[in-house]
C-alpha cells in the first residue's frame, strides 16, 4: 500500500513516517510546514508541502501517488491556544478533516487512521479510562479530535473506507537525538527548558486525591506510539470495508507529576536543582488520567515496551543537541 502521511514532517508524524518504512509499507508526507521540519523527512521520502485545507493540492497529491491509505496527524494541539482562538482550531482541525476526507473518498481510499486524543474524555473520573468512558470534552481541542472521530467514523461507514481513531494519552521521547520534540508545551520539555534557564520546575496543584498530592497522567513513548499505528493499519488491512476501531494508546501506568520531576533530576543530572516549587492549580486539570490498554493487547497484540526513564533519557538527548548549554 502506499500511505500519505499528513503532519508526516512533525514529531511524531516523523516516527510514524519511519515506523512505516521499516514495516515495507510506501509512505508520501503531506504537510503545511507551520511546525514541521522538511529535515525529518527521510531521504528518498516524497514531501508534499500543502494544507489540508487545499483541496487541489490534496486532489493532485492523492492521484499522482496512488495513495490506497491514510494516517492524519495534521492539527493544531495545544489546549490554551484553543481557548483562546476556538474558530482557528475549528477551522484547521474540522473543517481540514472534512477536506481531507472530502478528497480521499473521491480518490477511493480504502484506509484511514486519525490521530485523536485522550483530550476526548475530558475529566474522567476513573481509575483507568477504557474507549467506553464517556466523552465529555472540556475545551476546543477536545471536542475538535471528538468531532473528527465522528466524521471520520461516518464518512467510512458512507463510502466503504475502514476507519480507525487513535487516542494518544501523553506523548514523550524520541527514537533518536534529531527527531526530538522542539517544542515546549509539555511536561518534560517544560521541565528541560526551567532546569536550563537554572530555575525550579513547577508543579500546579499538590493537593489532588493521588498517592501523592500531584496529577497522575500516563506516559507513552513516541517510538511505541509509532509501532501502534502499524499494527492498527495491519488490523484495517485485514478487516472488511466500513470497518471501525477506537483504541486507546497508552502504557495503562500512571507517573505523578512530581515522580516524573524526580526522574527529570535522576537522568539529567541536575538533582537537587530539580526540586519543583508548587503553584496554584490550572483550572481544568484532572486528577488523573491513567489508560486502559486492555484494547490493544487483546484484539490486536500490542503492548507498549518502553518505560517512562527511556522516555525521558531519549528525550533529554534531543533535548541537549538543540540546547548543548544544558548539558551537566
């Protein structure tokens, strides 16, 4: 098959491009450029620079290649930016979506996987959350990957293309040093980039009803991220039209906040200086979010095999080659 790879340029569009490859699968990148980097391409790989929004491009895209599947990784994620510009990510996320599937059912693509998120359930209150916990989103993004799903989902059951939505809980790591995550939106990276500037990482809120006061969040290397999507396109490759799978990828462990700034300290070297100082809570921030991952061992045979202290040292590697300064 031959598989176009929207966002396939980004940090984790980048690992599942590689995963893909390595599985013999032919893989084209699709991707705007906004937050993708051309360099993470590999050679040989054909990048398409273009916006789920252009219907030309995508219509040319999809016919030149003969594309058979997609992975859509392409969107705007970042929770706060939501909130604050909730028609921009309507518009990138949703209405892109619907461009996106407008030109693939045109095409007669059989296969797609989307990329959605744990944001989907909002504040579940659960010990683990299974794909049959309610979904009640509580910001713009949410509900933009919520409402993907079901388009996504009706559009396969219409046009006879199998359908999968995956739902990431925290992503980390990287497979090597360059195709780590520049970003600094999320724990770890925020983590990094205070112990580089010689501040004290913080914690919000150390009053939650966990083990030890902090939010509890499951961790996922991107790498395992990555080999999910190949086994869930197999699993779409060996089931009939109109097929539709929702799973959830995570490890099924959780990590405090304060037990990840504690390993951050143990790999980096920074120890003591890693001490976090508490702020306040975030308004919206569950207690915990933990994965079920019973889904994906028992009707597909994957398990996640990495840990949380491999997510972080390969982190921190990429980390160090984009910030040498911080390294002890």
């Amino acid at each position: 098959m031959t598989w176009l790879i929207t966002g396939g340029a980004g940090f984790i569009g980048a690992h599942v491009v590689r995963a893909m490859l390595d599985a013999g699968e032919r893989v084209v990148v699709y991707d705007d450029l906004s937050t993708g980097d051309p360099s993470r391409v590999p050679e040989g790989v054909t990048l398409v620079k273009g916006s789920t929004l252009d219907r030309r491009t995508l219509d040319r895209a999809l016919a030149e290649f003969g594309v058979d599947g997609i992975v859509h990784l392409a969107a705007k994620k970042q929770v706060a930016e939501s909130v604050a510009y909730p028609l921009h990510y309507y518009k990138e996320n949703v209405q892109g979506l619907q461009t996106l599937l407008e030109a693939v059912t045109t095409a007669g693509a059989r296969r797609f996987l989307f990329s959605s998120s744990a944001a989907v359930y909002g504040l579940p209150d659960v010990e683990l959350v299974t794909e049959r916990t309610p979904c009640e989103p509580i910001n713009p993004y949410g509900e933009t990957k919520l409402a993907g799903e079901w388009m996504v989902r009706a559009a396969g059951a219409a046009h006879g293309m199998a359908t999968a939505s995956l739902r990431y809980f925290n992503v980390a790591g990287a497979a090597e040093p360059r195709l780590a995550d520049t970003g600094v939106f999320n724990l770890i990276p925020m983590v990094f980039e205070k112990l580089t500037a010689g501040r004290a990482p913080a914690i919000f809120g150390d009053d939650y009803d966990t083990h030890d006061g902090t939010c509890v969040r499951d961790f996922i290397h991107v790498q395992d991220l990555a080999s999910a999507h190949v086994t869930v396109a197999g699993a779409l490759a060996g089931r009939g039209d109109g097929t539709d799978l929702t799973v959830n990828i995570g490890r099924g462990e959780g990590v405090s906040v304060r037990e990840m700034i504690s390993l951050i300290g143990e790999v980096t070297g920074y120890g003591p200086e890693a001490e976090p100082e508490v702020a306040p809570r975030r308004p919206g921030d569950p207690a915990r979010v933990v994965a079920s991952a019973d889904r994906m061992r028992t009707e597909l045979d994957w398990t996640a095999r990495q840990d949380v202290r491999a997510m972080v040292a390969s982190a921190w590697e990429g980390w160090c080659l984009y910030h040498p300064e911080a390294r002890r």
